[in-house]
C-alpha cells in the first residue's frame, strides 16, 4: 500500500460508493467518517478531507489494532496455523524422512498450490473461532463466554487453539 494507492481508492471508489449508498438511503450529503489503521503509508487525514469536510478521516491510535478488529484477535492466526500444517504436510508427504526429498518436493510448490492451501486453511476456521473473536471485540458478559466454551468443547472444536503441531499431526 502506497499513499498514492489508497488516495487513488479513496477518491475513485470509497467516495463514489459512499454517495451512491446515501442516494440510495435517502441521506443525501450526510458527513462521513472513514476510520483508518495507522499505518504509515496512509496519507494524513488533511490530505484525505474532501467535499467541505462531508468526508473526513481519522486514524486509529498506534497498537490498538489487535484490540479492536476481530480478525487480528485469532482467527488469521488460526488460519495461518492451518495453512502452515498444510504446507508441512505437503512438504512431508512425499519426502518422508529424506531431507534431499523434502527440499526437492519444496521446489514444486507453486503460487496456485499456495492459493489452494489458502482456501483449505479458511475452510477450516472454525464458526466457534469467528464468534470467540467478536464476542471479545463486544466484551460479552461472561456467562455466555462460559456457554460458547461448553459448545466448544461439546462439539469438538477447540483444535483452532493449539499452537505446536506435532509430526503425527500434520502427517494426518
């Protein structure tokens, strides 16, 4: 991401998207308030006012991403997880225990292989994640917390928590 990029972006599609979203609601003109992570490739929220102050940005305070997107509170990690137990095993398959193997196979991996153990990876986060992850975004009261644990732990999905994988795991 560039500072050009996202000014390109902002006015060529956010913009546009935005209007056409108020013509469509009947709210016409109303001011718009884009929260952005800080990140320092972003333009300053001077350079990205537009319209007479209609549309303004602002940028979040610096490492507090994490506590106010859900998806940075474990679910990517999560998937990463899978994604890297797919790509061992995928390594491992072939190879085996012979390290001349398993960098030969390393070799063959290519974007599209990639591009599927992504998708593989998603597929396996679980609903139970997702919802963990928003509920600690909206600060639930803990007894629906303890409830979401119990169908966790009901249904059998708390394998998205565990962080080391062993051998006999990615070979399954």
């Amino acid at each position: 991401m560039t500072a050009a990029l996202f000014t390109e972006w902002y006015d060529e599609v956010f913009i546009p998207e935005v209007k056409k979203h108020q013509k469509s609601v009947g709210k016409e003109g109303s001011k718009v308030l884009l929260i952005v992570d800080n990140a320092p490739t972003h333009p300053t929220a001077e350079l990205l006012e537009r319209e007479n102050g209609q549309f303004k940005t602002t940028f979040l305070p610096p490492n507090v991403t994490s506590l106010l997107q859900p998806m940075d509170q474990s679910v990517i990690e999560t998937m990463k997880r899978h994604y890297r137990r797919q790509l061992l095993r995928k390594l491992l398959i072939e190879g085996a225990e012979d390290e001349e193997l398993v960098l030969a196979n390393h070799s063959k991996i290519n974007l599209k292989d990639c591009c599927y153990m992504v998708a593989e990876a998603w597929s396996l986060v679980t609903a139970v994640t997702l919802r963990r992850a928003w509920n600690k975004l909206k600060g639930l009261p803990s007894e629906k917390n303890k409830k979401k644990e119990n169908e966790k732990q009901e249904y059998g999905e708390d394998d998205d928590d565990k962080d080391a994988l062993s051998l006999e795991e990615i070979r399954k």
